[in-house]
C-alpha cells in the first residue's frame, strides 16, 4: 500500500493564512517559511503535484518538523497537518532521499529494536550495565577528548538504570471493581521509565479498574508511521488490534501521549486493509488516555496530601493530538495540598518529538532551552508531564540548567497521593522521591 | 527550473548574510511564491537578514545590479504586496524581530521590523499600555508589513489605522542608503516622510526600525453580540449606532454563513441561525460604560435585534472575538479557496452595497460571505470558489470587480486597510485623475529612480493608466490561483 496523490488532498484546505506560524517551534526557532506548517504544506502540495521530487531540499526541510501538530490545534480551516506529513515522509522514505547516516539509524531503531521486545531488552541490559559500570566514565572522558555526535548521543542517552518487569496479564482493582482496562506498556517505556508504568498501573486500580495487560502486544508504530515507514507501522498496528480486542476490555489504556494518539488513528491507519478496516475501528474507539479515564471517575477515590509547588507540561500528542489537556489539570488540583501553577507557554514543545533527539539534535536542544527557561521561572518542587519521551528530554533540559528540579509522570504524583502517608514537602521529596515501596 | 539570479549577485549576498541564509532552491523559492491572497510569483532569491545593516548591504547589491527586490514579513498580506512579480530577490524580514526599546514615560517603542504585532501589545500590557492596531492576523502579521500596507483591524474604528501610531522610523532607501525619519516627540517639521512612507507597501524602500506609539489601555471593556433576522435591520442598526454619536471601540458585522463557518471552526457561541450578528465593543473609563452600552442595546434592539447579550466575563469576551478573528481561515470550511476584498462605502451606503454585493452573487452563480469592519464602512466580502473550476475563477473575478466598482460609484474606495500591491494596481485610475497619479509616480521615481523597489506594485503599470483595468474576461487565472 502507498502513498496516493488523495492522501495530500487535506493540502488544498490550507489557504495559507499564516494563523498556524508563531505555534511552530521550528518557525520560532529559525523563521524561514520552509521551517513553517503553512511552508511544509506547501512543499508537500508541490510533492503531491509532482511538481518538486523527492531529493534533499524537500528531506532537509521536512525532517525539519518536530510533528508536535500545534499548527493543527490553531488552524482555523482543520489542515490534518501530522497526517499529511506522515505520507510525505513515507514517499521521501520509499524514493530513498533521506540521507544516508539519519536513514540508516532510524533503519537500525525502527525495524531492528523498537518492534522486537527481546532485542529491545538485551539493548537496555547492556545500557544499564554500561550506566552502572565504571565504563561510562572511561566512555565519557575519552569522548572529551573528541567531541561530535557520538559524545552528544552519550549525553542524551536516557536513564537504563532501573529494570522493569512486566506486570502480570491480570491485576484486580483495589476495592470494588469499576471496570476493566487494558494497559499497553509501550515498547520504551518498561526499560526506561518503568516507575510510570508501575504508577498507571497502581492508579488506575486505586480507581477501581481490573487492568489486562496482554502479553502480544507490541510497540505502537508511533515512531515508525512519524518516520514514514507506514507498512511496518501497520503491520505493528495489526498485531495491537488483534492483542486488545481479544481482552475485550471495556477500555485501552496507555499513559504514553505518543502512543495513545498512535492509537487513536488505528482506523485511518488501516482503513484500506479489508480485512482489519473495522476491527481496527472499533479498538479504536476504546482507546483513552489514562487521564481521560480517571477524570471521569465519580467520586474520585481518597488522597493523601502532596505539599509540593508543581508545574504541568502538556505532551504535544496530548495536547494537540488528542485534545486532552483539562484532565490531567483536573485531577491534579484535585491533590489535596498541591499547588499547580502555569506556564507562559504550556503548549511549547519541549524538543522531544521521538527520536527527533538524535536526528536534530541542535533544534531539539534549542526548543528545550526555551521550555526549561519557562518551566524553572515558576521555580517549581517538581515538573509533571504525561510521556514518556517528554519525560527523558525534560530530564536532560533540568541537568542543562544546572538545575535539580525532579520530573515524573504524573501517574507517579498520584500513585504516591493515594498510597499515602502525605508527603510533606519539597525536603521530603528531595530525600525520598515519589516512589517509596513498590506496591504491585 | 526556474530563473536564477547571476551567480555573483548570489555570492555577493551571501557574503552579508551568511550562506545558511540564502535559499534559492526551486522548493524555497516556491515556499516564498505566496502570500494570503491570491497571486503567486516566484522569487529568484530569497535571503533573510538579521540586522539592519545586512538589510542595507543586501539592497545596495541589488540595486548596483538593478535587480528588484520586495521586502516580506509574515506573508500574511491579501493584495499581493508582497509577492515578486518581477521575481528577483525577497528579502524575508522574520529574523529582525526584537523590540529595541520600550519608554513607557515617554509612550513609545521602537522595533524591528519583523515584530509580530501581537507581541508588542503583550510586551507593555501588564504596564496598562498597548499598541492600538489590530488587524485580524495580529498573532502573526508583522509592524513592518502593518506600515507597509498601513493596516488596520477591528478596533481602527476608533483609534485609526497604523499611520496614526507611527511616529517614525528608520529606512533602508532603494538605493542602500539609511534614512531616519520622524521622531520619538511632537513632530519634527518638514515633511511628513512618516506619513509618506506609511501605505507605500515597500515602493520606496524597506523600514528596518519602527517607531510605535503605544497608548494607554481602556479602563474598561464590554463586548456585545446583537442577532438579527435579517441583514437589512443589521445594517440599519450600524448606521443607528454611528448616527447617534456613540462611537464604538469596534463595530463588526458577520453573515449568516460565516456565523456557521465561524461557530464549525472555534465555536464562539454565535447564533448558527442568525441573518447577520454585529459584534460591539466599547471602551473606556468605568464611568459612562453603562450608559453607553444601554444607549447600544436599545438602538440594537430598537432595529429588531432577535437578541442581544453582553459577554459576562474575560474569557467570554476572548471566545466572541476569536470567532471574528479566525473568520479568514474558517471560511476554507465552506468552499476550498476565497477571494477576499477590502472595499469602502460611505456608512449610510452599507445596505444599498450589501444589496448589490447579494446581487452579484446570484448574477454569477457565486457564494460570497460577508465579515467586516461595519462601523467604518470597510467590506470584507469573501468570494468562494473551487480553483479547479476555471469557470467559476473567472467568474470570481468578474464579480470582484463589479464589488469594487459599486464602491467607487457611491463614493467609497477601493481598499480599506489591505493595500494596493499587484492587486488592485490597475483600478487606481478609478479614484484618482492623471494628474493625481503622474504626483504620486513622480515622487516614487524622486526616491527610487533605478526602479527597484517592489516594482510594478501600488501604482498602474500603463501609461494611461485608467484605461488599463482588466477588461472581463481576461483575468490572469494562473497567476491569480
């Protein structure tokens, strides 16, 4: 299945009214129409009528995108803008313009570790034993000696240090039962933010929820379909749909922004595969994010009190490409003790973007810097975000600072509130974390 | 592919801006072939500047070459001013975008160019102070691309357009050279260069500092919705409202189809199956508002207002106006591509022009929305279209016209707050004589003898100008898509 020229109809909805420019992080950043939504969309007009080639003008200035999809969120005219860029980057990728090294790494990631849990594993085995080691020191003074991209992938590498393992396929609720979840864990996630796994889970069954967490499940496609490769993400989506469907719960649940807006577009995803149209459709409209879930519980469950200045940053995927952005707001004020301030600018992309990272570093870090400089002005005792990604780059923007703020999940802050006993400020948490025990 | 410009030209700029900012791809140079309007063209060149002296370098390079250039902000401009339609070099001003100083003492702020208007007002807010002009596009248009056109917006109604907030500004001249013009204080004698340069959309060269007055924001604020069932009580209550001596901060009108494109797009809570609505703010001192908006409300209601609500809070207020504000983009629900125009009536004429605005859609098969600034006459009717259907382009052009002629024939202009560009170029012998016109050549020849300043803009390409307008028919469908 590729691309066709209807898939850039939503092109022709832009009227070129320049209303999306001052959201887009890149625009910002560098203010060259080609670093603009209304820019891309026009490249990928020119793409679609075939009046512009693939090559590397076009990979240049589309890979560009962060994908955050703010442009789509202040559209006045409804241009799907991540969805467009989704086929342009699948036809750059099948007329192999992307560059050689950019390719070949995201080769390497998308197709060799993310889909292969076993791989992924051993993967974060050896980090964690190169983090832990005293290899890493030995690595990271002889990469001074020679600074470039590897010493800056070093640097960006995410925390391997706590190993995760799996929940059991089924976990009761905590009390009487309310309704059943399905949980998917990612395919990053168990290995370098396992403590928001835990909390998800702990939370939504301190909410009454029976959680199911199938065993087949696979990484969503998120990374492969915002790279272009569309048929391995919907070979990935194939094998979720056919995972959750058969645990016929009443709601799939993630609490990866990313993932969950992956998995929202299941039905778009598949839409023309006969078979899997309207199974994938129908998963789809099960799928919630974990704060959407809980907002909705009536009454919500008892909580110990949180002492703490926090700050909320919103995940683009949920922000703008679910629209969730009251709820996580929501149940957070709902701490007792807990003061949530607001930044100037919640809807700023903090430079994640997936692998974005790694292939754009210098953007990546740039939009970072701007985020870090909003966030910390609020002096908060901790950053709350609700992805996984969002999660590590917020970590590394808080050791660029020189700064020592913690960054969680928000998942974590309420699985400490309502495991109690009431954590009585920012010393305490400074001593303790938010985690304490282990409670699965 | 398509023309380049001389190899040493290219390297001559990118000797004074740095290589990372010259673009001359044919992928850049199509990404800077538009603006919001119609009409496209494609640059030779694009460089995008970060100083003021760079700006002069790259002008005293095009012009040693006599290659014209068009200086570009955001590209949200709707006639055209920006778009090189004698390609050579698009000098993007984006990257100019600090605000230089801020003298609150003193009211005033200069900036560079490329500062997004919006930016500006937030910048002195919290001091109770603000930057008056607000066209539609404020989060995005630039100050320098509002002194080109001299734009205006919503509540010019009652503080005036952008030539009424400027008090100066620094100028690169066509042929390189920096000029200063005005000043910070009282107006400095001679010649009014402020008032000159303001409005003539890039022809005389490219402002590189700008002199904002900023004014004190209104104690108070209070914005109304009146619905009506029928356009005509709509538009006898504007002319009720102004006739009465009460002058609004703002006085909009919408239609019924963009009420419903409007209320699809952001949902600000207009009546989906209203004629006509008009969006009323006043402002003020606390004092006198409630008498003001009494006077408002029974003149509204006097008209035959099916309703008419007050915005009970800050967040209601922002919710009416973001409706008015996206308008632009919502209208793209309704029909793939728009016509936008900018025509003014006399006030006491917007019925009789609604009439024949009407008149001429059922005439050429056509669907044209209305949203505009009705308190000073200024129309924004908005002429749908699919551009695949080169018929119906055509038509779309033929009733541009006839808009614009009623509004000449009874005795309003052209252009509101748009500008001229390439647009409207060829009908400005509708409203000035020969005489007028040779004056205006005259003193853009003083300026910019070699003629490489945004060439072919503002004023008529032919000699006897007022006979060259677009005969039916023949519009330029290509260029105009």
């Amino acid at each position: 299945m590729t691309v066709e020229p209807s898939d850039f109809s939503a092109a022709k909805d832009c009227v070129s009214c320049g209303l999306c420019l001052p959201h887009c992080p890149t625009y910002r950043e560098y203010p060259v129409e080609m670093a603009s939504p209304r820019g891309r969309i026009e490249l990928m007009k020119g793409l679609a009528e075939g009046e512009l080639q693939p090559g590397p003008a076009l990979e240049e200035h589309l890979s560009l995108c962060l994908g955050c999809r703010a442009c789509e969120t202040a559209c006045p005219s409804d241009v799907r803008f991540g969805h467009l860029l989704e086929n342009a980057r699948a036809v750059l990728k099948d007329a192999g313009a992307s560059g050689w090294t950019s390719s070949a790494l995201r080769r390497l990631f998308l197709n060799q570790v993310f889909p292969r849990p076993a791989v992924l594993s051993a993967l974060a085995s050896s980090l964690r034993f190169y983090q832990t080691s005293m290899l890493r020191r030995w690595v990271q003074s002889l990469l001074r000696l020679m600074p470039g991209p590897v010493e800056r992938l070093e640097a960006l590498m995410p925390d391997f240090t706590a190993p995760w393992s799996a929940p059991p396929p089924e976990l009761p609720a905590h009390g009487p039962e309310r309704g059943v979840a399905a949980f998917l864990t990612g395919c990053v996630m168990p290995h370098c933010t396992g403590e928001a796994n835990d909390a998800t889970l702990e939370v939504l069954r301190h909410h009454g929820y029976r959680v199911l967490t199938p065993k087949d499940q696979r990484c969503c496609g998120a990374l492969h379909l915002h790279s272009g490769y569309q048929e391995e993400a919907r070979q990935l989506a194939r094998a979720n749909v056919s995972a959750f469907e058969a645990t016929g719960a009443d709601v799939v649940v993630t609490s990866s922004a990313g993932c969950g807006a992956a998995l929202k577009e299941y039905g778009d995803l598949l839409s023309r595969d006969p078979e899997w149209a309207e199974r994938s459709r129908a998963v789809e409209s099960r799928v919630r994010d974990v704060h959407q879930v809980l907002a909705e519980t009536d009454p919500p469950p008892p909580m110990g009190r949180i002492a703490l200045r926090a700050v909320y940053d919103d995940p683009c995927h949920l922000l703008h490409g679910q629209g969730v952005s009251l709820e996580p707001r929501q149940l957070l004020r709902a701490v007792p003790g807990l003061e949530l301030v607001e930044a100037k600018e919640p809807d700023w992309c903090c430079g994640s973007a997936g692998i974005y990272t790694v292939t754009h570093t210098e953007m990546s870090l740039r939009v970072l810097d701007r985020k870090m400089e909003d966030l910390l002005s609020l002096e908060p005792d901790i950053i709350l975000t609700a992805n996984p990604g969002c999660l590590l780059q917020l970590r590394l923007g808080v050791a660029r600072s020189g700064s020592d703020v913690p960054v969680h999940h928000v998942m974590e802050l309420l699985a400490r509130a309502s495991r109690g006993p009431d954590l009585t400020g920012p010393d305490e948490l400074r001593r303790h974390g938010l985690t304490g025990e282990r409670t699965r | 592919m398509s023309p380049t410009v001389d190899p040493a030209v290219r390297s001559e700029i990118a000797g004074v801006v740095g290589a990372r900012y010259v673009f001359d791809r044919d992928e850049e140079k199509r990404a800077y072939s538009y603006d919001a309007s119609l009409i496209r063209a494609r640059p030779d060149l694009v460089c995008v500047p970060g100083s003021a002296e760079e700006v002069a370098a790259v002008v005293r390079v095009a012009h040693r070459h006599r290659v014209p250039f068009v200086a570009r902000g955001a590209g949200t401009g709707i006639a055209g001013g920006s778009i090189p339609i004698e390609g050579g070099i698009v000098i993007a001003l984006t990257r100019l975008n600090r605000i230089l100083e801020v003298n609150i003492p003193d009211r005033y702020a200069v900036v560079e160019p490329g500062v997004v208007n919006l930016d500006l007002t937030r910048r002195v807010e919290n001091e109770g102070y603000c930057y008056r002009p607000d066209p539609s596009s404020q989060k995005v248009c630039t100050i320098g691309g509002n002194v080109a056109s001299n734009a205006g917006g919503p509540h010019c109604l009652a503080y005036g357009v952008t030539s009424n907030h400027i008090l100066g500004m620094e100028v690169v001249l066509p042929d390189g050279s920096i000029t200063e013009i005005g000043a910070p204080h009282l107006e400095p004698g001679g010649y009014d260069l402020t008032g000159l340069f303001t409005g003539s959309e890039g022809t005389l060269g490219i402002a590189t500092k700008i002199i904002c007055r900023l004014s004190r924001s209104s104690e108070a604020v209070r914005t109304m919705l009146a619905s009506y069932d029928r356009m005509e009580d709509a538009a006898a209550a504007v002319e009720a409202i102004i006739a009465a001596g009460v002058i609004p901060a703002a006085l909009e009108m919408m239609d019924r189809e963009i009420i419903r494109a409007v209320e699809a797009a952001v949902g600000a809570g207009y009546p989906v199956d209203a004629e006509a609505v008009l969006l009323i703010e006043i402002e003020g001192p606390r004092d006198g508002l409630n008498e003001s908006s009494d006077v408002i409300k029974s003149l509204c209601l006097d008209q035959g207002a099916r309703e008419f609500r007050t915005a009970q809070s800050e967040e209601e207020r922002q919710k009416l106006w973001k409706g008015r504000k996206g308008a632009l983009g919502a209208v793209a629900r309704i029909k793939p591509m728009y016509y936008l125009h900018d025509g003014v009536v006399p006030r006491t004429r917007l019925l009789w022009v609604m009439k024949k605005i009407a008149a001429t859609a059922a005439q050429h098969r056509l669907t044209i929305v209305n949203v505009f600034h009705a308190g000073d006459g200024n129309l924004h009717p908005f002429i749908l279209f699919d551009p695949a259907d080169a018929d119906e382009v055509r038509r779309v052009h033929l009733a541009g016209e006839e808009i614009l002629r009623a509004c000449v024939e009874c005795g309003g202009t052209l252009s509101g707050e748009h500008g001229i560009g390439i647009e409207k170029n060829e009908m400005m012998g509708w409203i000035f004589s020969e005489q007028d016109l040779e004056t205006m050549r005259r003193v853009r020849s003083a300026i910019d003898p070699a003629g490489v300043a945004n060439p072919k803009k503002v004023l008529p390409s032919g000699a006897r100008c007022g006979e060259l307008s677009r005969s039916p028919g023949s519009a330029p469908a290509g260029a105009w898509i």
